[in-house]
C-alpha cells in the first residue's frame, strides 16, 4: 500500500524548499484515535513556533492511502522540517557530539526548552545526552554557531508523542521522571537555569491566547480533543501563576 500527499495551497516544493529531506509523520494505525494524536503532535510543534523561531517548523497534509488504482482511506499527517533547514534559519550550524555539559548549552534556550517539556508533559527528553551509543541528544537536536561550537548551543526539541498534551495509549514515562502517568508534570530544568526560566514565565503567560487560537483553527481535530487540550494547558498555566506556585511546581524539582 502506497501513500500520496495532499498540501493543500503548498505545493511540494514549498514545503521542501530548504536543502534537507523534510520528514512525514502520521498515524501508524487507520483509525481516528491516532489520526487525533498525530494532530495532537502536530499541535505540539506548533506551540513551539508560537513562543520561538528556533523550532521546527510543520505543514499538516493530507495522506491518500492507496493499493493498486484503489484508494483505500485518508487521514491527516505533517511534515516536520529538517534539521539542516532549521539551523540555517537560526544562523548556525548542527553540532553532533555524543554528549555535553548543561554549562555548554544558552541559559535562557535551556530554560524555555525545559519550560515547555513541562507545559506539553514531556516525559521522553533530553537536551545533553543521547541513548548509549547514540548522539546527543534524545529528542532534541543542538545548534551552535558552528559544527565545532561547544558552548552558546541551543537546544531544539522535537517528537513529542510521549507526552500529556498527546497522551497516547502506549506512553509509559522514563522511569527517572518518578511519574506514574505522562499526563502528570514533572520539571526536568537545571537548576542553574532557575532565574532564566523565571523570566520565561511571563512570555509563556503572554502566548496563552494564540496557543488556544491556534488548537482552535488546527483542521481535523474534533471537539473531545480541542477541550482536552485547552484543559492541559490550563494545568500548566495554574502551575506558573505565582512564584510560589513556580517554586512548589517546577523549581524544587531541578537538576543539578
């Protein structure tokens, strides 16, 4: 069985006009549970864009399913932009190393990565390591100045299915969250960066109502899925609404 994909007003080329390959992501069963959790991710990436540029950008498209001459079913699907792309628009380059110190990484990028792990209940991430064997880092790709900068880097995240705002039927956290389920929080920030993410916050704050527009007008997602995310973000936004709540919620929790 083939696929085919509808762009809507983009053409292909629009979509790969940078020089890398941009990737597909879509449901991998037929079914409309997992057509709204790859909306749910693509809504994820999307929040990203919202609070920052240095993100991935995404393209919802349609996907033809098809055997032969026949067309068997159709369901939503994105694109996500490669990494080549990305680190071109940030001005810089991709660095592959297979791990760094937190020193190495931009306080104020660090933080706002960690801050919205939180928001979206990411429980399947890493911004200075990779899996054994593997580059850094785990779902997160580093961007420096150049392919040899070793300090100034920000992180860029990527691949948010095991996460609350998704919540999938196969998400399970990673044992050191010390969660029970993915649609608990848990801050996962370093300590360092505390002061950096207070300053965060307020911006945060201020992209409340676009990220509500934008789940909103995000075609193909229907209404059970529209309400269950705009109620998480709000968990999120009473989590963050005073210092105290930031310290009791988030900060208590950093790393070191």
């Amino acid at each position: 069985m083939a696929a085919a994909l509808s762009l809507g007003s983009a053409s292909p080329a629009a979509v790969a006009a940078g020089k890398g390959q941009a990737a597909v992501c879509r449901g991998c069963r037929d079914t409309n549970q997992f057509e709204q959790l790859t909306l749910r991710e693509y809504v994820a990436y999307r929040l990203y864009q919202i609070l920052t540029p240095e993100s991935f950008k995404v393209r919802l498209a349609r996907v033809t399913y098809v055997d032969g001459d026949r067309q068997v079913t159709q369901r939503w699907g994105f694109f996500v932009e490669d990494i080549d792309d990305t680190s071109k628009r940030m001005g810089g380059k991709e660095i592959s190393v297979p791990s760094l110190p937190s020193t190495a990484l931009l306080p104020e990028a660090a933080a706002r990565v960690a801050l919205f792990q939180y928001l979206i209940g990411n429980a399947d991430w890493a911004m200075i390591a990779g899996p054994k064997g593997r580059d850094c880092c785990h779902n997160s790709k580093l961007v420096g100045a150049t392919e040899e900068a070793r300090t100034s880097i920000t992180p860029v995240p990527y691949d948010f299915d095991i996460t609350g705002l998704v919540d999938p039927p196969y998400a399970a956290p990673a044992p050191q969250m010390r969660i029970s389920s993915v649609r608990s929080r848990r801050y996962w920030g370093f300590c360092r960066d505390s002061d950096e993410l207070l300053r965060r916050v307020p911006s945060f704050i201020a992209a409340r109502p676009a990220m509500e527009a934008e789940i909103a007008g995000t075609p193909g997602l229907d209404d059970r899925s529209r309400k269950d995310l705009v109620a998480y973000l709000g968990g999120f936004f009473e989590d963050v609404a005073t210092p105290e709540r930031i310290e009791k919620k988030l900060l208590r929790d950093c790393r070191n």
